[in-house]
C-alpha cells in the first residue's frame, strides 16, 4: 500500500518544489512507482517535468471539484516511473469555489485515497499558504516533509506551521505524521548556514532528515530546462542529495513496516 506525502511550508523559496519534484524523480529512479500530485497554482512542478501549463485542461482543479476521477487527471512523465497530476492557474479560484462545500477540507482525500493501490508514494506539492489548499493535502496525506532553508529567518513562521499540523491531527486527520524536516540550501561556507542546522538538529532532533540538501547551480538550472536534476545532471552534487534522501526515506518506511 502506497504512502501519501506532502511537501509543506507557509514560507516561500524553501524548495518545496525542488524537493518535490527531485525527490519524486529520485524514488522512480529506485524504481518505486510515483505519483506527484500539483497542488500549487504557480504549477512550477508541473513545469519542471517539462509540462506546457498553458496545455493543461485537466488537473488538480477538476480533482478537487471532482469533476473528473484522479484516474483521468493523470498523464505520464518522461522520469522513470513517475505520473503527474498537472496543475493550472485555474487553481487559485478553488480556495473560493471550496469555501461554502460540505466537508470541504476532505475533496482531496476523497479523490485520492483509492490511488495508494497503484502508486509506492504519492507526493503533494503544496501552495506557500496555509489556505484551504494546503490543509486538503494535509487532511490527504500520511505524513509531511517540511523544507527549512539553512537562512537568517528559517525557524520563522515553523512553529505556525506546526501549530497547523497539530490541529489538522486534532480536527481532521489524527495519522498525520511528520516524516521529517529537511535542511535545503546549506552553503558549508557559511557560518550562518551551520548555525541554522545545528539549532534545528537541536531543537528537533530525530525528526530531521540526516541528508541535507546544499546549495547547487545544477538544482537551480534544472527547471528552466524542465528536467529533474536526476535527468539534467545525475552526476551533480544536488542529484546526490536527492538520491539520498530518497534512500533514507524507502529504508525509514521499510524499517517502520
């Protein structure tokens, strides 16, 4: 049975979609079978799978709406083993078009649940908000990995986020669990950057990933070719660290079942 994951932070550039994205690849590349869901409207992992979003008609939107089955929604990559759910900008309506719905925070879970048969993982990219959007894929998932960028603000706004997760577990879904926090953007260089890690390592301890994600030209020039940074560049030090946080999370649920 698969797992669902999100990918989730209210704060912005913390490579939500990098990680997504990266780690999606690198799981399909370890021959687990994916499914990546776009749950943001910006709809930058769709475009960094080297999907057109002006051609998207079916998506995320229409799953939400549940206009159309998960099933029809998805289409394929050209990543090993990787299936997309596309998203469009169409989705920035949805936080409106969902608010009078009965039982609104479950149109994800409701439309996804059925998936796990299919898929190893499934992981949700989610919006830098923590609207209705967010708390669907929340209220979908097993579990959360939380992006925090080795930066001055990093442990800004984390505690609003954990507040979040632990009511979503009270309210809605009391099998959210966190899968980890994972460090992005470490420049061994800084001062600062080691700083942001041995604070986070202190204060959460086992619940951060040993990999770290570094700073990396090739992860940040992958997307304009609409390639992961497996297909772009395999031998690159980013490559590498998704490579290893797809390892230690197939050896964590491995461990766990």
């Amino acid at each position: 049975m698969g797992k669902i994951i999100a990918i989730a932070n209210q704060k912005g550039g913390v490579g939500k979609t990098t990680t997504t994205v990266n780690l999606a690849a690198s799981l399909g590349v370890l021959e687990k079978k994916v499914l990546l869901i776009d749950a943001d409207p910006q709809a930058n992992a769709t475009s960094g799978l080297g999907i057109d979003v002006e051609s998207v008609e079916f998506g995320t939107y229409q799953l939400l709406e549940h206009t159309m089955s998960a099933q029809e929604a998805i289409i394929k990559t050209d990543s090993p083993n990787l299936d997309l759910i596309p998203a469009h900008i169409d989705l920035v309506a949805i936080e409106i078009e969902l608010v009078d719905k009965d039982e609104r925070e479950y149109m994800m879970k409701k439309a996804i649940s059925h998936l796990r048969d299919s898929y190893d993982y499934v992981l949700i990219d989610c919006a830098p908000s923590l609207g209705l959007l967010t708390l669907n894929a929340l209220t979908a998932a097993d579990a959360v990995i939380i992006p925090i960028q080795c930066e001055y603000f990093a442990l800004e706004g984390l505690g609003k986020l954990l507040n979040t997760i632990k009511s979503v577990q009270k309210i809605h879904n009391p099998n959210l669990d966190i899968e980890g926090m994972l460090l992005t953007m470490f420049d061994s260089r800084l001062r600062l950057s080691n700083q942001v890690v041995e604070e986070v390592r202190k204060h959460f301890a086992d619940m951060v990933f040993d990999t770290i994600i570094q700073r990396n030209v090739r992860l940040s020039e992958a997307p304009s070719y609409g390639e992961s940074i497996i297909k772009y560049d395999a031998s690159s030090k980013g490559a590498t660290n998704y490579l290893n946080l797809a390892h230690e999370i197939v050896k964590k649920n491995k461990e766990i079942a």
